[in-house]
C-alpha cells in the first residue's frame, strides 16, 4: 500500500468559474481564514486570548455579555431555512411544461372564454403543482417539529458586576458570546471555539469534524500557560476545543474566541446556504423538457400552416394547431413524476428512509458511485480488543487478564478503551474473573506520560488460584504493579519482558523485535497498547510515577472500531448494481485501509487529503476515478473530490453525518444522513437514514429505480405517441379537405390517455432494469421518439384509408364518421403502446403490468369504445360507428402491436437499450 503525500498549497478557483466553484472557493477561503485565526490564538499564551476577547478568567458580567449578545448576534451557524409557503406553492408550479399549458389555456380562453379545453388544462395544472407543494411542505414541517424538541446549554463563569465574585450559570448555547469563560465535564458539548485556559485529563470527540473514531487527548493545561507550536488545522491543536465536538472525560475551562458563523464549523456552514447546485435529476428534466418543447415549436406553426392553407380557415386552424401543441405536450409529466416521488418518498419511508426533497429518489436510482465515511456505515462505531498477544505476536490469555485487572481497578473515568478489554473478558473462555486481587494504589492516567497503573495486593486465601496464574505469582500477600499505555512510553520503562512464561532481559535486539510487532500490527489499522507488570519488592501503602520503573513486558492489546457484520454483503449487492462505494473519511488512513479491506473493498492506493490540494481539477478527476479510500481528508477536500467525480460523468451520492461532511452532501447529486447525525449534516442531505446500514440504502436504491424507470417509461410513451399522432396530422392536413378531427376531439383524446397514465407509478420494472445505475438521456429519448413514433401513423394512415374507402367517409358531410374512426383507433392504438414500451420483453406473455397499470388501460379503451355512443357523442362532434368498423379495428391494432414488437427487438439489438 503507498501513500500521496501533499506538495503545494491549494488552488482557489479563479472568480470566472460557475457559481458552484465559486461557492466552493469561498468555502476553502473562510476555513482557511478561521485556520490562521485559531492557530495564532493556539500558539499565543492563554493571558493573550484573553485580551483578544477583552474579558477575565473570571468571566463577563451580565451586562457586558447582554451587549456582547446585541453586538455578535446569537450563537447560531448559518442553517436553511424552508421559504414561506406561498414561496414554495409557487416553486411547485414552475415547470416549462406548465408555463406552456398556462400559456395555452391563456389563447384558448381568449378566443373562447366556454372552451372546456380551458377547465382540463387548468385542473391538469393544478394538481400537479399541489401535490408536488403539499409533499415538500409537510416535509419541512415535520424536520422543523424534530428540531424544536431540543434546547442545549453549557456551564459558563458570569459575575453580577465588576467587582464581584463569579458563579457558574448554565445558559442556552445561542446566548454564548466571545469572552465567556466556559466550564466543560465529561459529556458536554462545546459550545463555541474555545482556547483551554486549565485542562485535565480532557478527551474531546471530533469525529462529527475531523471523522476520526477514538476521542483525542487535549494537553494537561494551566492557567500561565504560553502556548503551542502553530498548527495549519485547528482540529490539531491540542489547547483548543472546536464548537460542534464533545467532551468524553476530563474537565476544563476555556475562554470563547469565536460564536457563529465566525466559528471553525460556522466558516464551513456558512458557503453552505442558498441555491443549491443542479443535480444530474435538475439537469435531466431540464434537457428532455427543452427538447419535447423544441420539437413543439417546430411542429406547432407547420400544423397551423398547412390548415390554414389547405382549408382556408385560420381561426380554426389556429384552434386546431393549439389543439395539436397540447397534444405534444406532456402536460401530465409534472403530476406523474409529482405523483412518482410521492409514491417513492412513502415506499422508502416504509424501508426506515426518509425522503427530504424528492428529487432525490431518482438521483438514488441514477447513482453509479457512493463516497461514504468509514465510522458507523462500514464500522460498528464501537472499539473492541480484536486481540491480546505476547512479545512474538501470538495470542496468549495473561496478557488479556493483566489487561483486565489494569482496567477492572482503576478508580478514574474508564475509556473506551478500558470498557472493550472488560467486555472482551466475557467473550473469553481462558480467563476467569474472581476475587484473587485487592486494590493498593493506582498512578491515574496523565497525557505526558500516557499511561496508567494500578497495584495489586494477592490475597493470601486464593494466591495459589489455577485460574490464570501469572508468571510473577510469588508469595501471598505480594503487591504487583500493572502498567497499560502507548507503546513507546511503556517500553521506555521495562528492563525484561515474558518469554514463554520466563522473564528473559530486554536487550536491544529484542527491544527492536517487539516494537516491530507493534508496529505491524498499526500498519494493520489497529490501535496498540503495552501491557506491562512489575513486582513489588518493598510493599507499601502508596506509590508514585517514579515507582513506575523497571517494568516486565508482557504483550499487547490492539483495538479496532470492527466492521459490521453485513458490510461486506451490502458492499457486493451495490457493486451488483453497478454502484462503485469509494470511502472518503478524515480517519487515519492505516485503520481506514485495514477496515476497507476487511469488508471486500480493493484498496489499492491510499490518498491523503492533503496530496489533493496540488492538483488541478483533471488530475483530481483523473485520480478520483481510481481511488477507492481517501484518508485524512477535510470539508473541503471531500467536497472537491465529490465535483471531481461528477465531472467525470458519474451521478454521485455521498453517505455522511458529520460537520465535515457538510459541504460533501450539498455539492453530491444525493446527499445522505443518518437520523443521528449533527443538524447541518441533516440539513445538508436529501435523504436521511434511519438506520446508519448499507443495506438499507440498497433498498432506497431499488426504489429509486423503479421510481426513475416509470417516470422514463411516461416520457417515452406520451413523446413516441404524441409525434406519431402530429405526424399523421400532418399527412391528414394535407391530403383531406377536412380536419383528420376536432380541436375538442384532440383534447379528450390527450386527456384519456393521460388519465391512463396517471397509473404509470404504480407499474412494477424488469428485474434487468433495476440492476444497472439509471440516467437521463435526451437524446436517446428523442431517438426513441422518432423510431417508435411512425410506427402508429402507418397505422393511422391506414385507418385514413378504411374509412375514406371501405365506409366512404370522404366528403366534409361525413367527416363526423371519418374523425370518430380515427379517434376510436388513435386512442386504442395509444393505450396499447403502454403495454408495448413499459417492457423490453413481450407484454403479457414475458411481463405483465400491475393491476392499477390494467385497470387503466382497459377503461381508456372502454371510454374510447363508449364515446361514439354515448350521450356527449353530439356535443363533442361523434358519430355512432358502424358493426363492420370494429373488425378492422381489430386487425389494425393487431398488425401495429406485431410490427412494433418487431422494431423493438431490432432497436434494442441495435442501440443496446430500450427504457
């Protein structure tokens, strides 16, 4: 395994750059500025924070904090916030499709105010635009009620006034302000960048920043103290506490230096509201729409031009060419992808996944690679002793019972560290806990030294105990010392070390041997502790460190955050899919390899965050394609790795639930969270997970597919039958003295089979379609759209040439006849083409649609068979057809289904696609 290692600083994108790169540049530069800031007040001596915030050790008085409040603002970040509902009811209508129908509507209301044209455009409007508002709103109503249920305080020094003795006072985190002196314990949050001005024994949690599992140690700190050498990455600092982590044990005290948006987290929050970047979705609706509304503007004014001329009435003509720009339009396609989503958003809810925008669903489908973080989605987010071994690195079970009793007895906060030796001892057969032991003393742990120990006093009833007898078993009533800490510190300190049961003295030979194992077992990801004993010759009633002295060496404990068990599976089933999973975590890159390729992945060659920053946005595109694992990596640089693989061409979702992943999940065409993650993540992700399982996000995948699949199946049918009924118009106008059919006829025919298609959500998909990622493409739509679509006028010309022929409907006294045969046949011939496109195989002998797809379909052509004869055959200008009509009816159809399946298996050969 090799490592990239960084060269140069950074490039900023230059301000020509889109309005997404540029966001990105401002990001970059406000969290390198905030990184300058902290790292001078880190390398500054604590007195001289103080005075850069004009403020005590004894804290602010409470008017002085009031003013500081009115002057800085609350403690907030800069967060979305869900427009006004009138801002979203209008969002929800603004659509091409929709401003075509509205224009539409607008002509035929001017020409005639009582044109039921008007009232079917107007409800087809309008209930596409309100389900759509109605889906998003109570969305955001519900991720709001989630919010208001918590209220977060901090303990902070505040005096009376000027003179008097400060107290400790607990106020809400938004009324934090610079200069406040705040007290941390164990499980606090943090409310604002602080500098530690007293620390002890502090351990922060900075994974929602930084990525990494394990809490990271702060310095032992003192109220004179002068400072730190400077640090380019604040999350280094250790006399610093950044807003957004979290106290795991130790207590401190520390001066704010920064609320807000001027915070670390608040530098990164703040480049991330406002327009959000178009997803491959906006992107994809945005092409198909322009595309069928070009087409439309070409064929409209042909259309009115040809009737106009041929029959010389041009307010018909122009009645009859509107007629036609409806029928090109797929007016129903905001309310059946509306209508899709919703259907979607509900059906992944059921599968613990919460839809937030509902563009989403169909960027899940479309996704062919996901940038995840390691902790929690291929971990269990937990540290367990994976295993216990002597000085040759073989296991051996009294190195697991000195690790025990180390972390059994000590009287101090137990780490994590501490708890997974304790639970593994419950896993192991070979060690039995009992009551051999007494506690003496201990040395608690200290950051310089970095170690514990306790001693031990053998009680004299049970010394001789066969259960795990140590190699240091002497005379009852002895005291034995255990030491457990880092490698290095640990060895320092011993002289001998246990050899297969004999302490042998440690030479430097074999001091180099131990370290090795060691360090081959960190080079394996695991984090690795020295276990070490000495027995008391003198026993006494206390000890100190400089008892810590002469040590044996006894073995080691590593640990591991473990993978889950059903990674690795949820891995090979997105890889079935065709979705390539590359993580993208800040953690080390020797635990983040050694995870990756315990659960399958194909590590290959570790990128460091910082090796991104010298190269330009091809080398990184070039890179990024690649490269499985990325560690040590930042906001930004996760942000900047995630457009580098969207400029390569994928559709790319991004699975995180920190701070740093913030600005990731709001540049990926799909951001995704988890119910637990930190409030920016989730309002940064359009999808939240209720369960942090790879398995989980398998299923949304599916849905999501089966989602964009229908929505593809609607613009394929309504754009393939809609050019080959304009086509056939085409040829009708210039050949029949008389409109081919009514402007109104047009309508209901349009209207129909849109109802019919309002079913198309509830269709089910090809198992082969959903095993490949799925993603627009406009011009195999438009391809599509003139290869299918003059398959229905051949059949259409045909039926012209029934009814002039055989039922001799060729003057302007029959047209009635002749404009009812071809609706009649026209509005089967459409219906049928659902059952023909919604599959590549053949339709109800290889795939069936769902019932409500049947249901629909068959009352289209009830309604088409009935109209002629029914009661508005008058009104809407219908003639009853002959008996001798529907047996040609019937051929017709059948020769079109035949030839169409026909073209199918020749376009599919050819083109290797077909939805």
């Amino acid at each position: 395994m090799t490592m990239l290692t960084p060269r140069t600083p950074a490039k900023l994108a230059p301000p020509g750059r889109s309005r997404r790169e540029r966001k990105a540049a401002e990001l970059e530069l406000r969290t390198r500025l905030a990184g300058e800031r902290l790292a001078g007040i880190s390398a500054g001596p604590g007195v001289r924070a103080l005075q850069s915030v004009d403020t005590s050790p004894g804290g602010l008085t409470r008017a002085e904090a009031a003013l500081r409040l009115e002057r800085h603002g609350a403690n907030v970040v800069a967060h979305e916030r869900a427009p006004r509902w009138y801002v979203q009811l209008a969002k929800a209508f603004w659509n091409p499709f929709i401003a075509v129908l509205v224009l539409l509507a607008a002509v035929m209301y001017w020409q005639d105010p009582a044109d039921p044209g008007v009232v079917i455009l107007s409800v087809m409007v309008g209930i596409s635009g309100l389900l759509r508002f109605w889906q998003e709103f109570r969305s955001g109503r519900a991720a709001d009620a989630l919010k208001r249920l918590v209220t977060t305080t901090c303990a902070v020094q505040r005096r009376a006034g000027s003179g008097s003795v400060p107290t400790t006072v607990e106020v809400p985190m938004d009324q934090v302000v610079p200069g406040d002196v705040v007290k941390l314990a164990a499980g606090d949050l943090i409310p604002a960048d602080l500098r530690l001005l007293t620390a002890k024994d502090l351990m922060i949690s900075q994974a929602a920043l930084s990525g990494e599992s394990l809490p990271v140690a702060k310095a032992d700190t003192r109220a004179q103290d002068l400072g730190q050498q400077a640090t380019t990455d604040p999350v280094e600092a250790d006399n610093l506490a950044l807003m957004g982590t979290s106290v795991t044990s130790g207590t401190a005290t520390g001066v704010v230096v920064a609320t807000g948006a001027d915070t670390w987290f608040g530098s990164m929050a703040g480049s991330l509201v406002g327009e959000r970047p178009q997803t491959n979705f906006d992107t994809g609706v945005r092409r198909v729409s322009f595309l069928l509304i070009r087409f439309m503007l070409v064929m409209v004014p042909v259309v009115f031009m040809i009737n106009g001329l041929t029959k010389g009435d041009w307010d018909e003509a122009l009645l009859f060419g509107i007629a036609v720009a409806v029928g090109l339009t797929p007016e129903m396609l905001p309310m059946v992808v509306s209508a899709n989503l919703a259907r979607g958003a509900v059906a992944m809810s059921r599968r613990k996944v919460v839809v937030k925008r509902l563009n989403a669903i169909q960027n899940l489908g479309a996704m062919d690679v996901l940038c995840t973080d390691k902790t929690g989605t291929l971990t269990e987010d937990r540290i367990v002793l994976d295993r216990y071994l002597d000085v040759h690195g073989d296991e051996d079970g009294e190195v697991l019972e000195y690790g025990y009793l180390n972390a059994h007895f000590q009287t101090g906060l137990r780490n994590l560290m501490d708890q997974a030796v304790i639970d593994r001892v419950g896993e192991a057969e070979e060690v039995v806990v009992d009551t051999r032991f007494s506690m003496v003393d201990e040395i608690p742990f200290d950051f310089a030294r970095r170690r514990m120990s306790v001693v031990l006093a053998r009680n004299p009833l049970v010394g001789g105990s066969e259960h795990g007898e140590s190699s240091e078993s002497g005379e009852s009533g002895e005291h034995v010392m255990i030491t457990k800490g880092a490698v290095e510190e640990v060895l320092d300190l011993c002289t001998h070390m246990t050899d297969r049961g004999e302490s042998v003295e440690l030479t430097e030979r074999l001091r180099w041997h131990v370290t090795r194992i060691a360090e081959d077992n960190n080079r394996r990801g695991l984090r690795v502790l020295a276990v070490a004993t000495r027995t008391v010759d003198t026993p006494r009633e206390t000890y100190s460190v400089a008892d810590e002295d002469g040590l044996t060496l006894v073995g080691f404990l590593a640990f591991l955050d473990p993978p889950k068990a059903d990674a690795a599976r949820a891995l090979e089933g997105l890889a079935d899919k065709g979705i390539a999973v590359k993580v993208v975590t800040g953690d080390n890159d020797l635990v983040a390899a050694r995870v990756c390729a315990d659960v399958g992945l194909d590590v290959g060659t570790v990128v460091l965050g910082p090796g991104t920053d010298a190269l330009d946005d091809a080398e990184l595109r070039a890179l990024a394609a690649r490269t499985t694992v990325f560690a040590k990596v930042n906001p930004v640089q996760k942000a900047r790795i995630v457009r580098a693989l969207q400029a390569g061409g994928h559709t790319v979702g991004f699975l995180g639930d920190g701070i740093n992943d913030a600005a990731a999940l709001r540049d990926a065409d799909v951001g995704i969270s988890v119910d637990t993650a930190v409030d920016i993540a989730k309002e940064s992700a359009d999808i939240i997970l209720l369960e942090k399982d790879l398995t989980v996000l398998e299923q949304g995948v599916l849905q999501g597919r089966t989602t964009f699949g229908n929505t593809i199946k609607y613009i394929k049918m309504t754009a393939s039958s809609n050019f080959g009924n304009v086509f056939s118009v085409l040829v009708a106008s210039a050949f029949i003295p008389f409109q081919p059919m009514l402007a109104i006829m047009l309508l209901v025919q349009n209207l129909v089979y849109d109802i019919a298609q309002l079913a198309t959500p509830w269709d089910r998909m090809d198992e082969e379609y959903l095993r490949k990622p799925r993603n627009w493409d406009a011009k195999g739509i438009g391809r599509f759209m003139v290869t299918i679509g003059p398959i229905s006028s051949i059949f259409d010309i045909a039926m012209f040439l029934i009814m002039w022929h055989v039922f001799a409907a060729n003057s302007e006294a029959s047209q009635s006849l002749f404009q009812s045969g071809w609706f009649v046949e026209g509005l089967l011939s459409q219906t049928l083409i659902v059952h023909m496109i919604r599959t590549r195989k053949i339709p109800f002998v290889q795939s069936r649609a769902s019932w409500p797809v049947m249901v629909m379909t068959v009352l289209a052509v009830l309604t088409g068979l009935w109209l002629p004869f029914s009661p508005l055959a008058s009104p809407l200008g219908f003639t009853a057809l002959p008996a001798g009509y529907f047996p040609w009816l019937i051929g017709v159809l059948l020769a079109y289904c035949t030839l169409t399946q026909l073209v199918k298996t020749w376009y599919i050969r050819r083109f290797g696609t077909w939805l």
